[in-house]
C-alpha cells in the first residue's frame, strides 16, 4: 500500500510542479509531454522505481482509456462540418488520402524491418501509429506565425484521425488468430464494434445534446453542472460501447459528434460559432488525464522497452515518423497548390501519442506470439516522437513563420494565405 501512496504522491508532485513553471515552458522547446514522459522514465523500474503498475494492470488500463475516451468525445464535439472544408481541401485530403496511406505505408516498411509477424499483425502495428497527437506538437500548430490555414488543417486532422483508425484497429485484431477479437470472427467485430457502437454512439450524443439543450433553455441546469453533464455523456457512451462487446471508443467518438451537433442545434438563433464553453471542463480534464498517461507510458512502458532497443525496432520507429508520414502527406497535397515548405512542415509535425499508446497497450493484453515486439516498436516510435516533435516545434515553427512572411511580402501569391474562420476547435486546441 505504502508503495502505491508514494507513486501516487511523485505522480501529483510532477503535475503541481509543471503547472507551476507552464507558461514559462511553453516558449521553449521543452514540452508537457517531454516533461511529463522524462519524469515516467526516471520514475519507473528502469531508475528509481518508485512507480511500478505491473502488478495492476487493471488502474493502468483505465487510466489510459479514460484519458482517450475523453478526448476522442471532445475532440468530436466541437469539429463542425465546415471544418472539414477549412481552405476547401486541407483536412479532407489529410483524413481522407493521407491516413490511409499512412497505414500502408507502416504496414509496407513493417515487414522487411520486422519478420516473423503475420500480415495482420503488420498491418495492426500500420494503424497503430498512424493517428497524430495535437498536443505533442502544440507550438507547431498553434504558432501565430504560422498561417491560419495550416494550423487549422492539422488541429482537424489531429482531432479525427484517431478516431477514424479506430475501424481499422479493430478489424485488423479480429484478423489475428488466437486474439479475443478473433474469436467473434471479423463479421461479428464489424457488427458490434463498427455497427451497433456507432448506433448507440448517435443515440447517446444525440439524446444527451437535446436534454442539455432543453434545459439550458427552461433554465433547469446550474452552471457547474452544465460542465460535468459533458464528461457523463461520454462515460455513458463509452461504457454502453463495452457493455455490448462492441467499441467503447468509437461509441464516444461518434457521440460527441452527435452531442455536439444536437446541441449547437438547440441554440437560439445568433452568432453560433462563439463558442460557449461547455466542454472546456472535459476538455481540462481530458488533458490532465492525457498528461498522467504520457508519466505513466514512460514508466511502464518506454522505461523498460529502453533496456530491450534494438536497431530495427529503432530504425522502424525513425521511418514511422518520417518516410510513413510526409510521403503520404505529399501525395495526399500534391496539385494543391501548396509550396513544398508547407508540405514538409505539415508532412513533420504528425506526432504520435496517446491514441497510439492506448490502442498499443489493448494488443499487448492479448496473449499472441509477436505482441511484445510490436509494443515495443509503439513505445520507441511515442518516445521519440515526444522528443523530436518537442524539440523542434518552436524552431520549425519560427522558420517556417519567416518564410511564409517573407514570401507574402514579396507580393507571390500563396494558396497558404487563404483566410480560414476561427474555429471552436482551434481555440480548444491552443487552450490546451
């Protein structure tokens, strides 16, 4: 007990003491989640083992899925439709050319770099590390400098990939022999986790959406309670998504779709897009509980994987970042109109954390031959991605800044200059 009380303690220590030094840090290329993953690793069994939840696998995993479900619901619920048009082409071609091709380019460079997995397995570790983490490259895509429309496109694109894999995730599973997906078969996963939770997710968004509305509108919700009527919603969701052995994710993904939409739909006539701040309070608390995990992901999972490194696992986690993300960041943007700066701006900052860590740690629960090195690949390539990203996000996001000033005041044309509205989504982002 005495061990849990002071992992607990060193797990509050480090989030009081990064609070207090957060504004100072935030102009530096020293980030909450380098900060954060850092103090996991020299927290853990690796260092001076003060935090150790191997033995509890079972706090872990709510931990993790708790902070994701929140953000997935949040995320979704402040992305309008119109956001998807943002400059009439960015998020659209990220989302809808780029992801894919991201999860086959992984599954492509997995196999020669990692033998002796199956074709499943390949393709899993693929959507695995495909969707990106806003927070991870904050600087980088909320930077004043940088143009509107490029900052739009990856807050977008970061706000719904994760939530877009999420299909691919489980389908990929149900593929594996032996795994508990597989035992339902692939029409069966597709029935409970693509169909019914999707179902489910719409009912539970929607219905929570008109209630606060109509309340709102009698004036029967207290303000306080208006905030944590969001977080409930979501919990709902996502527990309904497990309680039918379908997807709890994509139930809370597709809720805050709904919750949201329903909601701004309620709204008397006026200036919709002021936002009001209903999910500012999950949004708060999607975030700490996303900070905890990226402490407790370098505890138990980066921290030891660090003893275990070896020279294809880190050579796929470098082309992860950057061969499976710009090229087809290139693809997805060519004949756009957008200078090759702005590709490879866009096509670098595709950091990768949380969704990647919370979906690595559901296959490592399954007792399949192969899972432990694909854990390992996810922990190397989250790691460096926290470093990476973190490192040069305020650099490239200054270089890049001049470039695009220098270029407009040279009268050239620039498709980036496209003016984009500000959106609820952005401003939640750059809030967080």
């Amino acid at each position: 007990m005495s061990g849990e009380v002071w992992a607990g303690v060193a797990v509050a220590g480090v989030t009081a003491t990064y609070a207090l030094v957060s504004r100072r840090l935030a102009s530096t290329p020293v980030s909450s989640a380098m900060v954060f993953v850092g103090c996991g690793v020299l927290l853990g069994p690796a260092v001076l083992d003060v935090i150790d939840l191997q033995g509890d696998a079972g706090q872990l995993r709510t931990l993790l899925e708790a902070a994701l479900a929140l953000v997935l619901f949040t995320d979704a619920m402040t992305v309008r439709r119109r956001d998807l048009r943002s400059g009439g082409f960015l998020p659209g071609r990220l989302l809808g050319i780029g992801l894919p091709l991201s999860i086959g380019a992984g599954w492509l460079l997995a196999w020669p770099l990692l033998p002796g997995l199956s074709d499943w397995e390949l393709a899993l570790v693929g959507a695995v590390l495909a969707p990106t983490d806003a927070a991870l490259g904050k600087t980088a895509m909320t930077s004043p400098r940088v143009p509107a429309l490029v900052r739009q496109g990856l807050n977008v694109e970061s706000g719904l990939n994760d939530g877009m894999v999420l299909p691919f995730f489980v389908l990929f599973l149900a593929g594996i022999p032996d795994t508990s997906a597989a035992q339902e078969g692939v029409a069966g996963v597709f029935w409970r986790a693509l169909v019914v939770s999707t179902a489910l997710g719409v009912l539970v968004g929607a219905g929570g959406g008109r209630l606060l509305g109509t309340a709102r509108a009698r004036g029967w919700v207290a303000g306080e309670w208006d905030q944590l009527f969001v977080p409930a919603v979501a919990a709902i969701a996502y527990g309904l998504g497990v309680v039918v052995d379908g997807s709890g994710f994509i139930a809370a993904w597709v809720a805050g779709f709904a919750f949201g939409s329903a909601l701004r739909r309620s709204r008397p006539a006026g200036p919709r897009e002021t936002p009001d701040g209903t999910a500012d309070f999950t949004d708060h608390l999607g975030g700490l509980l996303a900070s905890v995990s990226l402490l407790v992901f370098g505890a138990v999972l980066l921290g030891p994987t660090l003893d275990e490194l070896t020279w294809p696992v880190i050579g796929y986690a470098l082309l992860s970042l950057t061969v499976v993300r710009m090229l087809p960041v290139a693809v997805a943007l060519a004949g756009s109109g957008l200078r090759l700066p702005t590709i490879a701006y866009i096509g670098w900052f595709g950091p990768r954390g949380l969704a990647s860590v919370v979906l690595g740690l559901l296959f490592l629960e399954e007792d399949v031959p192969g899972m432990g090195l694909l854990g390992r690949v996810v922990a190397v390539t989250v790691g460096l991605s926290v470093l990476l990203h973190g490192l040069s996000a305020v650099a490239f996001a200054d270089r890049y800044g001049r470039w695009h000033e220098r270029t407009r005041a040279s009268g050239r044309e620039l498709r980036e200059s496209t003016p984009v509205p500000e959106t609820a989504h952005r401003r939640r982002i750059t809030a967080r």
